[in-house]
C-alpha cells in the first residue's frame, strides 16, 4: 500500500519554543488517523505543515508524493480541509455555497449529490445562516469533499456537538471514507470519536510522537490486565488480574452464579492516553 502522507524528523519552532520536535508519521492510502494530544501538543502546527499553510524547520514532508512546501496546484485539488473555523458564506444559502467552491476544482461532484452525502437536502435552499452548528458543520464538510479529495484534513469536527448529531458525523465519515477510499487525517480531543473511526492513531504531546497504534493495540491495550470488582459480605472488592475470566469462574464458585455487582473492566482509551501523556488519573 503506498502513503498518503510520510513525515520523517519534522521540526517546528517558534520564537524560541519548539512546537514540533522530531516527528515521523506514516498513514497509508485510504486510511482514516487519528492524532491525538493535550492542548499545545503539536497538532495543529504538524496538520498545518502538511496542508502546506506553514513552512517547516527541518525534516522530510510527503502528502500525497509530493512536498507541500512546493506543492503544485494539481496536487492542492487532491486535498480536502475541514478547519476549526468554518467558513462565512452565511448569507448564501447551502446550495449556492457548495455550487461556489466547486467552481474551484477541475473535476468536482455534483454539489447535489455532495448536500445528499451530507444529509442536507432538505436545507439546500436555506441560508447557511439559519442552520445549526452541527448543520453548518455538515455544509462544512460538504465544502471539504466538493472536489473529491483524496486525503481529507478533519480539525476537530465535532466540537459542540449533540451525542446525536455526532453519532450521525461519523456515520458520514464512514461513508466517505468506505465510497472513496478517501484518506483522513483526524485531529479530536475526544477519545471515543478515535476509538470509533480511526484505523490508527498516534498520541502527541511536546511535540513528539508518544506512540502510533490501532485504537485496540495503544499503549498494550490489547493485553492490559483487567480490573475484576464485585460485592462479598457487603464490602468492595477489586482484583487487577491477566485472566479474569478464570477470577469470575472462581468467584462463581464461591459466591454463587450471581456475583453481587460484578463488572469486568479493561483499559479505556482514555485511560490509556492519560497514562501515555503522564496526566495523573
Ligand atoms: N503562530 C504561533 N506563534 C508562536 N507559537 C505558536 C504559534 N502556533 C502555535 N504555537 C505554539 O506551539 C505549540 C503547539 O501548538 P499547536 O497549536 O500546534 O498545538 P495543538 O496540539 O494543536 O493544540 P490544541 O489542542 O490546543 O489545538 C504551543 O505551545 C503553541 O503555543
């Protein structure tokens, strides 16, 4: 599989402090990553380095084979953005709107068949104005993929919104990404967004790489003990243990088929991160 993007020692600073400090990065075509980290980690200087909006210290930068410090206007139509600020075009309505960036690309998609995509049909004739946030954010990323972009840059698309209103982004995300194969490169503070779409991601802070791995996988997720907690003669009990299959055997045993207030947890995602970012817990 070839890469969308490889990134190899890149270094960023900025009067004086280092924002970026030795990242290598590789996501594969058609992948969809994740990048995680606390505020100031990085993100937004490492995303923006490789969108080609900022110029970079030291270091080797691929996105789409070519580096986007010099990127040609060819390989600027292969790539979509969906930024933290969205767009004004609030007086025109949703339809003008897409129908306006499209006039941008060689090759765009029908802003129809993009507002359908982004589940906006019945607000095509309305003014981006009179939306909702999440609304606004949809015509946002209908903005972002009007011109069927191969890798899709996504700066925290769900801040603010309703559990709803998320749950129904990422369906859209999945969407996109399972038509086109297009690769997405997520930046999100929100940890069950990561677990939920990304094939991989890659935990930063300081402005370096603190590990890359499936969701599954991070920080040895996959084989982290479990945390056992049940109730025995009214008083909590909790065991960490490698097996608990075979502790909630042996507490059957002993207690009886039903365990008073049993539950078996493993590491959440969040947990891990925490623990990989040295947050205290
Ligand atoms: N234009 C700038 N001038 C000076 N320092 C900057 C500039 N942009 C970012 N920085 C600094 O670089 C570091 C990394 O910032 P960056 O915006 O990349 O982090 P981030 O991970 O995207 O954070 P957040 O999650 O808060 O968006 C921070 O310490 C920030 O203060």
């Amino acid at each position: 599989m070839t890469d969308a993007v490889r990134v190899r020692g890149l270094r960023k600073h900025y009067q004086g402090s280092t924002a970026v400090d030795g990242v290598d990065l590789d996501i594969a075509e058609g992948e969809i990553f994740a990048l995680l980290g606390p505020n100031g980690a990085g993100k937004t200087t490492t995303v923006e380095i490789l969108e080609g909006f900022r110029k970079r210290d030291a270091g080797e930068v691929r996105v789409l084979g070519e580096d986007p410090q010099r990127a040609s206007r060819r390989w600027r139509y292969g790539i979509g953005l969906v930024l933290q600020s969205a767009s004004d075009m609030a007086d025109m309505t949703v339809a003008e709107t897409v129908r306006h960036f499209a006039r941008y690309y060689p090759d765009p998609r029908p802003a129809d068949e993009v507002i359908d995509l982004v589940g906006l049909t019945a607000k095509a004739g309305a003014k981006v104005r009179t939306l909702s946030g999440g609304q606004r954010r949809r015509v946002d990323v209908a903005i972002g993929v009007i011109g069927r972009p191969r890798l899709l840059f996504l700066d925290e698309p769900t801040t603010g919104f309703d559990p709803e209103a998320r749950r129904q982004f990422w369906a859209l995300i999945r969407l996109l990404s399972a038509q086109d194969a297009t690769t997405i490169l997520l930046t999100t503070h929100y940890l069950d967004e990561a677990e939920t779409l990304a094939d991989r991601v890659g935990v930063i802070a300081a402005g370096r790489i603190l590990a890359v791995d499936t969701p599954a996988e991070l920080g040895g997720r996959a084989t982290a003990e479990a945390e056992v907690s049940w109730i025995e003669d009214g008083t909590p009990r909790t065991l960490r243990t490698a097996e608990p299959t075979a502790a909630v055997r042996e507490l059957a045993d002993r207690l009886g088929p039903e365990i008073p207030h049993l539950a078996v947890r493993r590491p959440s995602l969040e947990d891990i991160y925490l623990d990989l970012i040295g947050s205290p817990q």
